[in-house]
C-alpha cells in the first residue's frame, strides 16, 4: 500500500506543479480538469501522509525493539500496540478513499422534479418534495436557483427545474433520481382512504463548457411569448426560448426571465447537462457487467422510495433503510439516508475493485 501511497502523492505534487507554471492558464480547458483532479486527491493525500508517517513510525519502534538497547526497548514498548491499532483504522479509511472517486460528484448539480402518476396529488407531492431538497441545500449553505417552474392548477407542481450550488452538491444527492412514492390521505378524501401518488426526480452534474461541446449548427432555436404570470413585459415580447437538439431530439424550454440572453443561457445550462448525462448512461452501461449495484444505476423508472404519511415511514427500497422520521426527513433531513446510500455505494465498489 505504502507504494501506492506515495504515487498518489506524487501526482498531487505534480499536478500543483504543472499548475503553477506560468503557461498553464493558456489552455483553460486542461488547467481546468487538472485542478478538478488536484482538488479531488487532496484529503486522500492527507490521509496518505498521515498513514506514511504512523507506518515508519511503527517500523523505528519495531527495529527498536529487536535491538539490543534494553532502555531503548522500554520506552517504545508501550507505543507499538496504540500504532498498530492506528495504522488499522487508517487502513480501512484509505480503502474507502482510494475507490476511484466519481469525477462529477464536486460539481454543482441541476435538480429535476416531475409530478407522476396521482394527479393534483402527485402535483402537491412534486411540490414537498421540492421543498425537501430546497431545505437540505439551505442546511448544507448550497445555493439554488429556479431554471423553470410549472405550477399545477390545483395546487403543487407539474415540473420544477431547479440548479443547487455548493460543494459536492451532486455527490450528496446523485442518489436521488427516481421514483418517489407517496402514501397519505388526500386533503379530498372524505372516506379517510390512503392514496398512492408518485413524482419523478432526476439529479444531474451540471455540464461545464471544458465538459461537453454543443455544435451551434446542431442546435435549432425558437423563440415565443411567454405565458402565465410575469408582468406585462413578459407576455408583450418574445422572450421565452425553446432550443431543439436535431442530432438527439432533446428539447429545453425556459420563460422564467424577462430577458430572451438570460433564457437561452439557462436553456443552454440544461441542454449541455442533458447531453452529459446522455454520455454518462451510456459510460454507466459499458460498466454494469464489472460492478452491480443498485444504488449507483441512476434508472429513474426504478421506485427507490416510499413515503408513508400514516405510518410516519420513509423506507429507501434499494438498501432496503427504513426510517420513522418522516416529519424531519421532509424537512430537508436527509443526512442519515444519503450516507447510507453512499456507504453501500463504497462497498459495491470495493467488491468490485
């Protein structure tokens, strides 16, 4: 291990190396994915030295004790169980860190919240739950930013668009797409029934330009009044984009803004995340055969959770976590789910290495 170690380091120190020359900034796009994996390695190398200097520690204490200095030996006696049982620990936190780490899982993330199967109670469902992520980001100090919001006549949300902002904000929550399921008595329903409604939520690393290329020339773009609220400005000009991807059909609207530019740049910001994860799927697929596992498939047809109002349950059938605390967990309390997605994430990919 300790090879491995300082290979790793030594890349670190490479990379912080060839950045600082005065010619690395000329080309913006590797200075970029350099600083990505410089960034990505640091507390791996932190814990590397760490481990570095525990292990030559141990090794001094060892020769020590098979010396021939018998003041020498009683001093350093007492240090070698404590190192030994250090050295562990820190063994088992290295396997974790040196699983090849997902580049995107730093990147800001674009969130995308459908209503399902349910009607208006897949709409207010789609709405709390839009609600739950907005608070987990608040809890984490991320940013967000709504990209398109479609309101549901009778109340909730037909589809939300949303970009979060903050450190790791993909890697905490790539977990999320797929089907949510809701279990509760509608506000409606005078027989006191429990209804079954579902929303669609899909998480995807927000696409930088060094990430993907969109050829203007395959982009067709179109533009229209916007509808529903938003002053007499909106409804009098074109502002409103909808910019079609001929190679792959794929289809971005946004009308949320006043100005036409800051539309098609939020379009654009969607469109180039789509066509990521497009690649990202298909990258995934090439994967499947060496490493199954069913939290890291990212299908967002799959159920992979289930509200129960009633019951006061939310149960993650993938790992198959079952937590009553429903109140705290639509309240933005998401931390004990998603490390536990995450911990069974680590060891499907530990058994694969």
């Amino acid at each position: 291990m300790i090879d491995k170690l300082e290979s790793v380091i030594a890349r670190h120190d490479e990379l912080a190396e060839l950045m600082s020359q005065p010619e690395a900034m000329q080309d913006m796009k590797a200075f970029t994915k350099m600083a990505r994996e410089h960034r990505s390695m640091s507390e791996l190398v932190e814990h590397a030295k760490k481990f570095i200097d525990t292990f030559n520690q141990l090794r001094e204490d060892e020769e020590i004790l098979n010396g021939d200095d018998p003041e020498l030996k009683e001093l350093v006696k007492d240090e070698i169980g404590p190192l030994r049982e250090e050295i562990a620990q820190q063994e088992e936190k290295l396997k974790i860190l040196l699983i090849p780490k997902d580049p995107d899982d730093d990147k800001n993330t674009i969130l995308e919240i459908r209503s399902g199967t349910g009607g208006d109670e897949a709409a207010l469902f789609a709405g709390n739950l839009y609600r739950m992520y907005l608070r987990y980001a608040e809890r984490q100090g991320w940013k967000t930013e709504i990209m398109t919001l479609h309101d549901n006549e009778g109340g909730g949300i037909k589809e939300v668009i949303v970009t979060i902002n903050g450190e790791g904000a993909y890697g905490q929550l790539k977990f999320e797409s797929g089907v949510h399921r809701v279990q509760r008595i509608p506000e409606t329903e005078s027989s006191g029934r429990v209804h079954t409604s579902a929303a669609t939520v899909a998480v995807l690393p927000e696409a930088e330009d060094v990430d993907i290329e969109v050829n203007e020339t395959d982009l067709k773009i179109d533009t229209y009044r916007a509808s529903g609220a938003g002053g007499q400005h909106v409804n009098k000009t074109e502002s409103a984009i909808r910019i079609t991807h001929n190679p792959t059909g794929l289809v971005v609207t946004c009308q949320d803004e006043t100005s036409q530019h800051k539309n098609r740049d939020k379009a654009m910001k969607v469109l180039r995340s789509r066509l990521y994860e497009v690649e990202m799927e298909k990258q995934h697929k090439e994967r499947a055969d060496a490493r199954k596992s069913m939290v890291s498939t990212g299908d967002r047809s799959a159920k992979i959770r289930t509200y129960n109002f009633p019951q006061g349950r939310v149960t993650d059938h993938r790992i198959n976590l079952t937590l009553y605390k429903l109140n705290d967990i639509m309240d933005g309390d998401l931390t004990e789910t998603i490390e536990a997605l995450k911990l069974e994430d680590q060891k499907a990919a530990m058994e694969a290495v």
